[in-house]
C-alpha cells in the first residue's frame, strides 16, 4: 500500500517506520487529498486521534498527527505532517465527523487553525482565554491572569 | 377594568400576526452541577417542549494539564497522574501508559507480571462496570442495584488495598513490570471473589433485563447506528453495542491477552438496552479470564531489565488499550531525554461524548439522562 501512495505522489510522501509501528511524512500541500485516498480507497474508516506536537527549534514548527484506523485491514497509521507557526490545515471534518472535537482541541491547545471546520471554537479552556497552552513557550505555571482577574475576582491564581 | 377589557377584545386571539410567545424552541442549560451528569458537565438543551431538537457539550471543567505536565515530569514520575485522568478504572490507564513506555524502551514485562497486569485489569473492568450499572441505574431511577454494585466493588477495593496500598488511584504497575510481588493470600482472595460475584451478576440481571420499566425506560432511547458510530469515532461497549464486533483485546493484542479464551458479546440495535446487556456480558467474560489467569499464574521475575534513570532513544509510538470506556490510546514523544517530550492521552469518553448530540435527536429531556449515564463517561478522563 505504501508503496502505491509513493509511486502515485513521489516526493510528497516519507514512508517511515519506528518501533514496528508505520507511519508518513506527507507534504501539507497533499493533506486532504491523501487522506481522501486513504479513506476512499484505503478503507481507513475510522478515524482514532488527531494531534499535534510543537517543535520551536525547527523552521516548520508544528508536527500535525492523524491516527487512523482501518477495521478492514485491521491495520493502523499514522499521517504526520509539518507546517508552519500561523499556517492552517483543511479540516478533516468532511472526511471523518468524529474529527470535529478532536481539531478542536488541537486548536484550543496549539492554536492550529482548520479551515472548513464548522465550529472551530476553544473546548477545553473557556472560551475568552489568551494563549494556547501546550506551546513550548507557554510556562507550566503560566495562567491569562487578565481572564482570572474578570471571571474569578482573584489578583491571580498562584 | 373596562380598560383593560376593551384592550383585550381589540387583540385577535384567534390567528396573531406575529407570536408574541415564541414557543416553537427553548434553550435550557443543564448546568456543570447536576447530580445525573456523572461529573462537571454542561450540556445546553434545545427543546421542543419535551422533544430535544439538538444538544451542545461544554466541557473543561476539569481540565487540569496533564499533558503539559507530563512534559515536565520524568516517565516514572508521571505514572501517578495518570491514573488521576479516569479516577474510576484507575489501573486500565496505568496499564496503557507503561506499556507505551515499554514499547519506546523496547522491553518487555516478563510473564508473571503480565498475568498480574491482566488479572488486576479484568478486576478493574469490573469495578468499573459495577460503578457504571449502580449510577446509571440510579440515574433511570432505579435506586436499589447502585447499593448491591458499590458492596461489590468494595471487594474489588479490598484487594487492590491489599496489594498496593491504595483502592481508588491504585499506581499498581510499574514501567517493565510489577513492583510489589503479589501478597500471600491473592490467588484465594481472587478465587473467593469470583465465587462470590458469579451469581451476583445473575441477580442484577433478573432485577433489571426484564423490568417491564427497565424495558420502556431504555429500549430504543439513544440508537446509533454502527456506520455512525464508526464515522464519529466511538469506540468500547457503545460500538459493540451497535453490531460492530470489535475488541482491542482480540484485534490488537497486549499484555498476554492471546493465551486466554474469551467472547466479544455483541448487541444488534445499538439503544441503550443493548449496551446494559453488552456490560453485563462483558463483566461475565472478565470472570472468565480472570478464572483461566488466576488458575495459571506462572513463577517468575515480576520486573523485567529497566535502566534506573529511563532515557528512552528518540522516536514516538502510539500505543491503545480496550479500557472499559473504549480504546485508550497513548501517543508519546520522545527526545532522548528522561522527560516526555509530548505525552498525548487519546481518552474513550471524549470521543464518545461526541456521539451525544447525534444519540439525542428527537429524543425527550429525560432520555437525556439516560443517554449520558448509557455513554460511560467520566470527566476525569473527558477534560484531562
């Protein structure tokens, strides 16, 4: 299988293993389309995560993750691709609509736009909060002291 | 008086040009406290009168960072948080985390600890379920099976005490095996537990399978079809519930689960009856394992050859586990330093929680109530 993806988009696609678990770098500019293939033709029905990590070092900051599932194959993998700090992804929401929170958190987290999503809106922080936690530069420590101050009348919540 | 009279005879009440009560749609929060939310859930109703037109979650309630503070803990250090996330299956959560930081290092528990893992697991897929049937039960309205559950459950807290110390947040495994040999004694305590339990699910089953209130309370109340279940991502007894035959433990096998020989009981509608029955089932099939474990635990080492100070090589894995909510699944980064790089927690109930708003179509306000309690949620785990 991987080996037809390669052959049908060359560059596009890294084919990779680790830990016997297999996995692609694909270019961003072929994301909705690989995983339409791979939805479509692939039988990856089901979508298990969508996530990302956060590489502040690098030029292409952040590393997006699908983890798909196909019941048919009985076969998982991983989807990663790279974009930059301020880029945005189509949203996979067309393709799996269990993909809706999942981008959302992404998004509330890192602040990774999806473009198309339907309701693109912060889940697990309230809604009015600064800042997107789970960024390297965001401190451990750190709070949006201005939301504390308005919603809970506290100076701070060290 | 004659005023207000003649005011009210100037008003057409037969047909008004335009509703001055809007009573087409009502909007009612069902707020973070309430008592049949299982945890700090916010649910905003649209209403038809009685009728749910559509429904929106608000969760984060209890969010408490754990994913970035794994990134600032070492992979030992982190295993105690991880069993915070889902506070009622509290060991299913260690379990997937060791076994993810396993598969990064490379290494492998060694047999005796594995049927440990597993025999601990199954009890706690119990307990689990216990705790499940007594509150969604009581949420229906049913008040008694929530007292008979919790004595069950109590058991299985025992033995956990007696094993590691604790009953709710147990840290019961280690990464590469077990830390505490099993006490003198485990084997019978689990024998006597399963001697004691066998008949009880029986006795759940005559008080509830076939209560004529039962029946009406959840049969054809929250459906979801299996394609829909597939498409939104729900996973655990909801999708096996809806006809999908699908186990983690047999598809993607771990922890030794291959050497033992159990069912994947099933459901056809997919409504909340079929998942109570697909739970029941599912509770005698862990009897079942737990017998053919706790009848074959093999002598050994129970820790297999971790380094002291854990620096895992530079790579990233995703690891799943069937917990009794569905896959759990880990996904953790490593920059070959001792700390994670990025510890991702894929949670069953947040994904499930998803398939709410599609359960709860056309449905009324108190079916409600039953499709939350049917979900198996536990916050803990939904807002991490």
């Amino acid at each position: 299988m991987i080996a037809k993806l390669k052959a049908g988009y060359g560059s596009g696609i890294e084919p990779l293993s680790y830990a016997g678990q297999n996995y692609m770098v694909v270019d961003r500019s072929l994301i909705p389309e690989i995983l339409l293939v791979l939805r479509n033709e692939e039988q990856f029905d089901f979508c298990v995560d969508i996530t990302a990590v956060h590489y502040p070092q690098r030029e292409k900051q952040f590393d997006v993750v699908w983890v798909l599932y196909s019941f048919a194959r009985n076969e998982r993998i991983r989807v990663k691709t790279q974009i930059l700090d301020g880029e945005s992804l189509p949203s996979s929401v067309p393709i799996w609509p269990g993909a809706n929170w999942l981008e959302r958190e992404v998004f509330d987290m890192f602040g990774i736009k999806f473009d198309g999503h339907p309701d693109l809106k912060r889940i697990l922080l309230p809604e009015d909060w600064k800042g997107h936690p789970l960024r390297k530069d965001y401190g451990i420590l750190q709070q949006d002291n201005e939301w504390v101050q308005i919603n809970l009348g506290i100076e701070s919540g060290q | 008086m004659t005023d207000s009279n003649s005011s009210l005879s100037n008003l057409d009440l037969e047909t008004p040009e335009k509703p001055f009560l809007d009573s087409n749609e009502l909007v009612i929060n069902m707020g973070p406290q309430h008592p049949a939310t299982h945890g700090v859930l916010r649910v905003i109703l649209r209403l038809d009168g009685e009728k749910v037109l559509g429904l929106e979650c608000v969760i984060g309630y209890l969010h408490r960072g754990v994913e970035k503070i794994g990134e600032h803990r070492t992979y030992t250090m982190f295993n105690p948080y991880v069993d915070r996330m889902d506070y009622v299956a509290a060991v299913s959560n260690g379990l997937g985390y060791c076994e993810t930081v396993e598969k990064l290092l490379n290494v492998e528990a060694p047999p005796r600890a594995q049927h440990v893992r597993v025999i601990l697991t199954e009890l706690n897929r119990i307990a689990s379920h216990q705790l499940w049937l007594g509150t969604h039960a009581l949420d229906i309205g049913a008040i008694t099976p929530l007292f008979y559950t919790f004595r069950d459950r109590e058991e299985i807290l025992k033995i956990y005490e007696k094993y590691c110390g604790a009953r709710l947040t147990t840290h019961a495994f280690r990464i590469g095996g077990l830390q505490y040999e099993t006490y003198a004694g485990f084997e019978k305590d689990v024998k006597n537990f399963l001697a004691f339990f066998r008949p009880k699910i029986d006795e759940y089953e005559e008080l509830l399978t076939t209560n004529r209130i039962w029946v009406e309370r959840t049969k054809n109340v929250g459906a979801i079809s299996a394609q829909d279940c597939i498409a939104l991502g729900v996973t655990g007894p909801v999708l096996r519930a809806s006809g999908v035959k699908w186990d983690l433990r047999k598809a993607k096998p771990y922890a030794n689960y291959k050497n033992f020989d159990f069912d994947i009981p099933t459901g056809e509608n997919g409504d909340t009856y079929d998942r109570y029955l697909v739970r029941m089932a599912e509770m005698r099939q862990s009897v079942r394992i737990i017998q053919q474990a706790v009848d074959a635990l093999p002598e050994g080492p129970i820790m297999a050859k971790v380094p002291k100070v854990m620096k895992p090589p530079a790579g990233e894995v995703y690891h799943s586990i069937e917990a009794p909510k569905g896959e759990l699944g880990y996904f953790i980064v490593s920059d070959a330093s001792t700390q994670p790089y990025r510890v991702r927690v894929r949670p069953p109930s947040f994904v499930n929680l998803q398939a709410l708003d599609v359960m709860c179509r056309g449905q009324l306000v108190a079916d409600v109530i039953a499709v939350i309690g049917t979900l198996d949620i536990v916050l803990g785990e939904v807002d991490r």
